[in-house]
C-alpha cells in the first residue's frame, strides 16, 4: 500500500535525541527547544516564539492570553480541524463559522464583516493545505474592528504570503508539528506573538509556566516563582524538540522534495481539469507554498468516492478531509445546520486528498499518477 503520508528521516533524529538524554535535558525548556524557537522566531521573522506540546495547545493559549471569556466570540472557517473551535469553546466563548473562498478553501474576506458583532473579540484564518489566506484584507478588517488574529499555521510552516512567512502577520500565529505534517516530531507546536504589547508576552510566560511567574524566576528577576494566573503545562518534553530541530534543518530539502510531487500531479491532472471532470486546487501568485497537501475537487460526492475507492483497490491511500464543523454533531449542537455554508459544504463532499510526502519515489509517484489517470479515464 503506497501510504497518504510519511515522516522523512533526516538521519539526524536519533544523534540528537541521544545527545539530549546524555545531557539529561529531557523535560522542558533545554537545549533542543531553545533551538526550535530560536530557528522558528529567526526563520520565519516572527515575534516571540513559544515551543508547545501541539498547534491545539497553541490555539488554546493564545485564547488564553487574549483573555476570551464567555459570551465572546471568535469568527473563524468551518472548514477546518476540531482544535480550532474547541479553543473557543474552552473559554466558554462561540465560535463563527464564516464561509471559505471556492478557489483556495480559506476564509472568504468578503464575507466577514457580516458576521462582526460587539461581542466579536478575534478572527482565525486557517491556511489550508498551506496556502495563505488573503491577510492583508483580513488584517485590515481586523484593525478597523479592533480585533486580534490569529493565524491557524498548523498547515503552514514555512509558506508565505505576499513575501511575508504564514504566523508571523497576526497578532499571533499556531504552528503544528504532528506527525503527519511536513516537519514533525510525532507530537508538537508552537505559538508565536508578533506583538511587542509587554502585557500579552508576559501573560503568555505565565500561562505557560502553569500560571506561575517561574521565567522571571529563571532570568533572576525575582527569588521565588509563586501562581500569579491562569495556565498550563504547554511546554514540550526537550527529546521531542531534538527531534524537530533535526527536521527544521532540512526544511528546505524536505520542501523541495515536496515541490517535485506537486508539480507532477500539477502537471498530468490538469487536462482532467480543462475537460472539467475535476477541479485542481490552486496556489495563488501572492502565495508561496510548502506543498503541505495536494487535493482535487469533484464534480459531486459520487464521483469523489468512486476514485477513492477504486485507488484503495489499486493499492493507494487518498484520502477525504474535513466533514465541515458546522455540520457535524457538535455544530449542530450550537444551532448550525447543513446548508448554512453551502461552498464549505461542498469541499467537504468534492474534495481528495493525494499521497504526497518528501521521499515519495519516482516508481510509487509515477505508480499513482498512471492508476489515477486510469480511473479518471473512465468517468
């Protein structure tokens, strides 16, 4: 079975994990995780950057720190993971689901001061598949409301938009390091704050050091840390940052590799498009990508579950995404009904996820490439 995703081994991994153990910095706060933010705040031009154990803890710190609270709420896709919400959710504030652009899936700016009341409080543009939403248009939306942003990068580490890396244009920005992203250590995260408010950085130390004002401890500001808020452990264990700073020194090979998958399904899916029996997805000029995924869009659900399963068949694991927010059980639950965002809706029945990952062989590319031809030849 050729798999929808696989880790690439830099061959670093396991030197560096070792070289923590015999360190003894195992917990939070070593070298490695030094390292990571260090590489993160210096790569990608970002504030302040805190390593956390998954972009859903850095979602729900940054909630967190902006100091959401119930009967806030907080417009966002639904179009994306549970995590998203459930950061709102959280702080017993109501998450908004605005509809995305058909084009690239992520938040439609046209259509979200509508959904700007008095009790809206932030924006989260998700960067689906790795590809930027329009944050200019957003940002300046934000500014006239007086609203934070934050950024949902879990998707796009390393992507740009209009020059500017996805996490650093918000007030803050989530990235995710799991296990099926393109630089991963199984399980992490981080947060950056692109702000220089002294108020909401040393909220963020506090929250993440349990609520405790343990980092002034650790600079020698103070002689004894004590509780001074509210918070967590969001801090990653140093083994598995070792782990990642191995991937991030390859970030720029991985993504390449990356790139070559991209192109080639770019390059024999687009006569499907033009003969209008699929739609490819698209990375605008203003955006650079990091080939995080690469899907089509169907005509309808049928013809969607009909390639789906007859690559299965063949061998190949593709793969549908998201059942849209909203809809689901949950969304329900918060007074959304199915037909409420009709374009979400329909990524949510049209939309298949291709293998891609960074050493995907010429023989397995050119293997899916030749079955999915086959099968779209036959629709």
């Amino acid at each position: 079975m050729i798999p929808y995703h696989r880790m690439y081994n830099t061959g670093k991994e396991i030197e560096y994990v070792n070289d923590s153990i015999k360190r003894g910095q195992i917990s939070g706060g070593g070298q490695y995780t030094g390292l990571v933010e260090t590489f993160i705040r210096s790569r990608f031009k970002t504030g302040k950057v805190f390593a956390t154990t998954s972009a859903t803890h850095a979602l729900e710190m940054a909630m967190l720190i902006i100091g959401l609270k119930p009967g806030d709420e907080v417009i966002m896709p639904s179009f994306t993971f549970s995590s998203t919400a459930n950061a709102v959710l959280l702080r017993g504030a109501r998450p908004v689901f605005a509809e995305i652009d058909e084009n690239t899936l992520n938040l439609d700016p046209s259509g979200l001061e509508k959904h700007i009341s008095n009790n809206t409080r932030a924006i989260i543009p998700v960067h689906y598949a790795g590809v930027g939403c329009e944050m200019d248009r957003i940002m300046g939306l934000a500014e006239e409301a007086g609203l934070y942003v934050v950024e949902d990068a879990a998707q796009g580490v390393n992507s740009k938009y209009k020059g500017k890396y996805l996490g650093s244009i918000g007030h803050m920005g989530c990235y995710s390091f799991h296990g099926t992203k393109n630089y991963t250590c199984g399980e992490g995260g981080a947060l950056t704050i692109n702000t220089d408010n002294p108020e909401l950085l040393e909220r963020a130390d506090c929250i993440r050091q349990k609520g405790t004002d343990r980092s002034r401890f650790l600079r020698g500001d103070i002689d004894k840390y004590s509780w001074v808020d509210i918070g967590s452990s969001y801090g990653p264990s140093d083994i598995l940052m070792a782990v990642l700073y191995a991937q991030l020194e390859c970030m720029d090979a991985i993504t390449d590799k990356r790139r070559l998958v991209h192109e080639y399904y770019m390059s024999i899916l687009q006569k499907y498009s033009d003969r209008q029996i699929l739609k490819v997805m698209e990375i605008p000029a203003a955006c650079k990508s990091n080939y995080h995924i690469f899907y089509v869009l169907f005509n309808d659900e049928n013809a969607r579950n009909l390639v789906k399963d007859r690559l299965f068949e063949k061998g190949i694991a593709a793969f549908t995404h998201y059942v849209p927010l909203h809809s689901s059980l949950m969304g329900q639950s918060l007074g959304y009904r199915e037909g409420d965002l009709k374009k979400t809706e329909m990524a949510g029945r049209c939309l298949l996820r291709l293998p891609l990952y960074a050493d995907m062989g010429e023989r397995d590319m050119n293997y899916v490439g030749e079955q999915l031809m086959d099968v779209l030849e036959g629709l």
